[in-house]
C-alpha cells in the first residue's frame, strides 16, 4: 500500500525518514524494514548492525541550521509518554515475531530539515529508553 502524505508536517517526516535511512546506511546500518506498522503503533524504521537490530522512530522539524537560536521546535519534544508507550509496544511484538531474544534495542534519530539552504543534520540516540 501506498501511503500519501497530505499535510506540511507529514511531508516533513517522510523527508525526514529518507534523510535518516541515508545517514544509517553511511553509518554501516542495513536497513531491514520500514514502516513497520500495527494498530496501536509504528516502528519507523528497523535496522541491524553489528548483529543488533535498531528499532528506529524518527522525529523531524523543518529549521534554520545557519542560525541554530532559531530553532523554535526540538523534535524529540514529541516523544511523549503514550507516544513511547506505543513505540515500546511495538517493538516488543516486532521483536517476539521476529525472534530477535534480546539483541534489540530503542533508537531516537532526530532529523533537523533546512529547505531553504538545502541541508539537514541526523542526531542518532541509540538505546534512549
């Protein structure tokens, strides 16, 4: 299924997620799935390295990168409680599925998009539960 992203911020967190695939796969990751979805939750993107699978959600914001005062929205802001409890969900039946006995983890990559100078910046928080 195709999924069709209609508002502002949707499409930013599409972005955002592509920019975040780049940035692990120069950083040795291979992706395994995307999108990961179930009725109470979400895993935006699954990855392995080093024989651990990364259970990755993936929060952008559109900003000035030249001028960092100006960032008015930090997107790990986001995260709140119900939020991470259903990431923790989701996980663990992602996990349970695919027999993963304990070689997972949590990861929290934040995407900050600048569209007017064309760049974007990946922080990568790994286990940030």
């Amino acid at each position: 299924m195709i999924r069709v992203f209609t508002s502002k911020n949707q499409k930013i967190g599409e972005i955002g997620e592509g920019i975040a695939v780049k940035y692990l796969l120069k950083n040795s990751f291979k992706i395994v799935e995307r999108n990961f979805t179930r009725p109470y939750g979400e895993i935006d993107v699954v990855a392995i390295k080093d024989k651990i699978f990364h259970m990755i959600e993936v929060k952008s914001v559109s900003t000035d990168l030249e001028n960092p005062k100006e960032f008015r929205v930090r997107p790990e802001e986001n995260m709140h409680p119900k939020k991470i409890e259903r990431f923790v969900r989701v996980s663990e039946v992602y996990a349970d599925m695919k027999n993963l006995e304990g070689n997972w983890q949590l990861d929290l990559a934040l995407v900050y998009i600048d569209d007017f100078h064309k760049k974007a910046k990946v922080v990568l928080y790994e286990n940030f539960l």
